[in-house]
C-alpha cells in the first residue's frame, strides 16, 4: 500500500508539471520520450507477465524512473532555453544600446521609463538621470505644441506618428530632430498595464541646415550666372581682335 500511495504522489507530481503554464503541450511528449528511455534500458514494466508477484515494487521504480528522466529533460530544455534568451539578449543589446538613434520608452504620462546609450548622447545626459524625467523637458517650448499633437493622435489611434521639433541639449544647444512613436504592446495581455510608446529621435539638424540654405543658392544663382558671360564675354573679344590686329600689322597688310 506503500507503494502505491508514492507511485499516486509521483503521478500527482508529474500530472502538475505536464499541465503548468505553457509546456502543457511539451511534458506529454517528454513523458513518452522518457518512457521510451525507461524501455530502452530494460527496466521491468509492470505489464511484464514475469514481475507480477513484484508489481507493486516495480511500478514504484518504473514511476521512479520516468520521473527521474523526465526531470533530466526538462533541465535539458531549459538550459536550452536558457541559452537562446542569452544569445538574444546580446543582440537585443547590439541592436538597441548601440543603434546610431535614440530609443525611449515613455510613460502614457510623458515620463521617459528607459532610453539606450544613443539617446543619452543626443541630450548630453547620463541615461540614469533621464529616467522619469518628462520628455517634454528637453523639447524647445516653441515645439511642445507639435509634439502634444503628436503624441495626442498616438494614443488616440494607436498608430505610428511621426513630426519634426526641435530639442534642446544639456548644454543649451538646440538642434532638430524626427520623432516616430509607436504604441507598445504589454508584454503580459493577462495583466493590465498602463499604456508605453516607443519613441525614436534621429538627429536631422544638417537636413534641416541645407534645407535652409536652398532658397538662397537658387536665388543667387542666376545672379551668379549672368555676371559671368556679362563680364568674361568682352575681354575674350578684345583680346581677339588686339591679337589680330598685331598679326596684321606684322606681316604689313
């Protein structure tokens, strides 16, 4: 009886496992896996016509025996698994602290919760001292406008949205940049969680110079252009005609 209460609590025990979370579907099959194992190295099944007077003991042990296995496997998969979130977890960090544009993750009340080395560089602050500051700090007040309207049809639409402002550094340099926002998912649907956006600034203050710098140099290249033949036409002329003039009188006609 002894036996058969272990082999009940075994079974309990790996009846939990197999329905936990998300590998409800993955411990069915270790168990098949780990039975087959169990076979392979010839411990008795209690189906075994021979092991009869000895069922209870060797069902004990066959239970023992899956469940030991299964364990294994299990840790096999999640040393496995283990593995991949660290090789993805180094290029999350390739991909994120050291793309050449500044990432932000803002509150749904404007506050920054986490920005990536790119943005602490673009506002010339450390990325610690930005953490809940609002993002509005550092935007040029003639902007904050734009970018409440930007941010109003964000979260009314949960759409990306881009617009153009200008920032200003911790230094008090000012320089133009691109915002684009998109609403970011929880990471966990069954929990509720306050909205977050991803906001992406890139630096476009030298677009933003030779966009400014057009309308001059077409304006003064027509100028430019007809001063030229204006001016360097005549010359060419009369040093023609001086030219000709001296051969003729060289050869005296």
């Amino acid at each position: 009886m002894r036996f058969e209460r272990v082999a009940r609590r075994l079974q309990t025990t790996s009846s939990a496992m197999n329905d936990g979370g998300k590998r409800s579907s993955v411990a069915p099959k270790l168990r098949w896996r780990a039975e087959e194992i169990v076979n392979q190295e010839g411990i008795p099944s209690p189906r075994s016509r021979s092991a009869l007077s000895r069922q209870e003991a060797l069902k004990l042990l066959h239970e023992l025996r899956v469940h030991q296995i299964e364990l294994r496997m299990q840790n096999d998969e999640l040393c496995r698994t283990r593995a991949d979130l660290n090789a993805t977890r180094a290029r999350y960090f390739d991909l994120y602290n050291l793309a050449p544009v500044g990432y932000f993750i803002v509150s749904d009340d404007g506050r920054i919760m986490e920005t990536n080395l790119a943005g602490a560089n673009l506002l010339k602050i450390p990325r610690a001292a930005l953490v809940e500051q609002p993002i509005t700090r550092f935007i040029l007040k003639e902007d904050q406008d734009v970018y409440y309207l930007h941010r109003k049809q964000l979260l009314a639409t949960g759409q990306a949205h881009t617009c153009e402002v200008r920032m200003v550094k911790a230094d008090a340099t000012v320089f133009w940049v691109r915002v684009a926002a998109t609403a970011q998912l929880p990471l966990d649907s069954s929990e509720p969680s306050p909205p977050m956006s991803r906001v992406v600034l890139s630096d476009i203050s030298e677009h933003k110079q030779i966009a400014q710098a057009k309308p001059k140099l077409a304006a003064q290249a027509p100028k430019a252009q007809k001063r030229r033949p204006v001016g360097a036409e005549p010359r060419r002329a009369k040093a023609g005609i001086t030219r000709t003039s001296a051969r003729k009188t060289v050869s005296g006609k």
